[in-house]
C-alpha cells in the first residue's frame, strides 16, 4: 500500500494513493530530497540505495547529501529511511499517524512525538524532490470500480521502470465518501485537475479506463496545461449503444468469458459502489464524449482488448480517428477489463507510448 489521501473540492472528496516503484535498480538518486530524521533535521542530495536481499526482500537506504538543519546526520547509508520495499518492486512510504517514519528510526521503534510534522507537513513518498524517472501516471477506474482495480497495472508498470504512479476513489466509489449528489463526468474532471493543480504535478499521464476515459478526455480538454500525454482504455459511450440496457448486456457478454478473479473483483467494487449507483449511471450515459474528442491536443493512445464486448474495433477506431493525435493499439487476447486480469501487455503498451518522445 502507498500513501494515502483524501482530497475535497467544491463538496466532493477523492482518494488519492501514490506509489513508487523501483524495479531492479541499485541506486536511485534523488535530486533534491528532503528526509526527515527522528531529530527533525532535512536531508538533500545524496542516493537511495536498493539492497535486493536473497531472501526476496529489498533493503532501501541512503547514502551521502547533507543535513540541513537539526541534527546533522551524515553519512546514513547503515541507517533506515521512511521507505519500505516490497519484493515485488513497490516503494512506499511507512506512514505512522500525520509523520512517516524517517532516517535513522528502526522499524521496530516507535515514533519520536516532538518530531511528527504538522498536519500539513508531506510525508517522503509526497515530496516534489524525489525524481523517479517520468512518466507520472494518473489512474482514473470505470463506473461502478474503485483504484484497487489497477494494482495488477501499477506493478507491472513498476517492473518495467522507476516511475510513480496516483491511482484515484472517484467520490462515491471505492472508499471514498459520497457527495451529496452524483457529479456529473465535467465536474468529476474539474475535482481532477483540481487535484494535479494541488501537487503542481508535471509530466502527468492520464489514464482513464472506461468510463473514466471519459473523465480524462474531460480532464485534457478543459484544462490541457495538467496533462502531458493521455491513454483511453476501452472508452465508453458508443453512441450506438447508449442505453442502459445495451451496457448491461455488453458487460455481461464480456464477463461470461473472463476469469472469475475479475467477475469477483468487479461484483466487489459494485457492491462497494452504493445505493446511487443507478445515478452514476445516468451520469455516464448523458455525457458525450464524441463531442469532446475534437478537443484533446495531448498525444493519445487508445487501448482495447481484443474481445471487449463493451468497446467495439469501429468504435475504438473512431475515438482514435477523433482525436487530434490519437493511436489505437490492442491487447490480445483480453477483453474489457483488461487491467484485472494479467495488466503486463496493457503495461507494456502504456509504458512505450509514454516514454515516447
């Protein structure tokens, strides 16, 4: 698990979980990185050093930089910093209350309370300075989904290369609160932006799978300054097909042939949807997205499963046909929820296009 937070706009509230990932590298450095030690001292320059261990596990310290302020601390390469590592390549940070647990804490030691940061104090894997290697994905889920549905995606995306990803709860999915009323998909993108304006994020890749391609095409027309590249996966509406009805029985075309890990994760995140799933609904099937495609000046790649029900080929041509630099690629073998069931084709089509100069 990542860092977690919850972020509120205009009444509604997002969660947003940010990871780092470091694939199989010795050394990550850092450009300008703050660590906060249990004295309270700052810490900059220097390297993160990944320690792969023959047990699996991942030793993570640092080595060399300077101390500012506080306690000078160094040389800290013997000694732990606030960053865990998993032996599947996922960095996060260790979060005890508001404070993460900084340079030279054990993870056996409890917090030293005189030097938690303030409540609006970030936390290492928050802080602007850490540079993993662009890109910066943003992950948008479908209706009825919640951000748990990309973790296949986000560690395959991990092994590939250093990168960070901020996977979202739209409000009212997953587990983040629901608003007062269903937001439309235009103000769902308004709270995105809103939210990568808060982070003064760069280098962002927005990647929207079904209906959240939707809020991500919003999301680069409306305010094209956050987004650098954007991918749409499996987008919705067909106009063709825009009726509740159609929709119903197109996902249930494409679950009869899918594993049964993806029909219970996704009868899951529909459970944990709510009672007003039918007004989320509603606010997809009013949105056109069509008439916004024309708008997108950020490159875009189109991903379809090979046998999406949901998502057909002349459709998903179309959407890419629409856009002012749009690309259209297939998974084989996969159908709409592509990203569920064995994310590494997905990842190594994404990854490819974003890097791409």
């Amino acid at each position: 698990m990542g860092d977690i937070a919850y972020f509120t706009h205009a009444g509604a509230t997002l969660i947003a979980e940010t990871a780092f990932s470091a694939p199989r590298a010795d050394v990550l450095q850092l450009d300008v990185c703050s660590l906060g030690t249990r004295s309270g001292a700052e810490r900059q320059g220097g390297s993160i050093l990944v320690d792969d261990r023959s047990d699996g596990s991942r030793a993570v310290s640092a080595e060399g930089g300077r101390s500012v302020g506080g306690a000078g601390v160094g040389s800290v390469r013997d000694s732990s910093v606030g960053i865990e590592s998993t032996s599947d390549g996922r960095v996060g940070g260790r979060s005890v209350g508001a404070a993460s647990v900084g340079v030279g804490a054990s993870a056996g030691d409890p917090p030293d309370p005189g030097s938690a940061p303030k409540p609006s104090s970030r936390s290492v894997p928050e802080n602007e300075g850490y540079r993993p290697t662009p890109p910066m994905y943003i992950l948008i889920h479908g209706i009825g989904m919640g951000r748990t549905i990309f973790a296949d995606l986000v560690h395959h995306l991990g092994k590939i290369a250093p990168t960070r990803t901020i996977t979202i709860d739209l409000p009212g999915y997953g587990e983040a609160p629901e608003p007062a009323r269903v937001l439309t998909i235009e103000r769902t993108a308004d709270l995105i932006a809103a939210f990568l304006r808060s982070r003064e994020l760069t280098g962002v890749v927005l990647i929207g799978h079904s209906m959240g391609t939707q809020v991500a095409v919003e999301v680069a027309a409306r305010h094209p300054e956050s987004v650098e590249k954007l991918v749409l996966v499996a987008p919705t509406v067909d106009p063709r097909e825009r009726t509740a009805a159609w929709q119903i029985m197109r996902l249930a075309q494409d679950l009869a042939v899918e594993s049964p890990r993806v029909v219970f994760v996704g009868a899951r995140e529909y459970l944990r949807a709510g009672p007003h799933l039918r007004g989320k609904f509603r606010a997809m099937l009013v949105h056109r997205p069509e008439t916004t495609y024309p708008r997108v000046a950020a490159p875009t790649l189109v991903l379809r499963g090979e046998n999406d029900f949901v998502c057909s080929r002349a459709w998903c041509r179309f959407v890419a046909a629409s856009l002012a630099d749009g690309r259209l690629a297939e998974v084989e073998g996969h159908g709409h929820e592509t990203m569920i069931r064995d994310a590494a084709p997905a990842a190594a089509l994404i990854d490819e296009f974003a890097r791409a100069g």
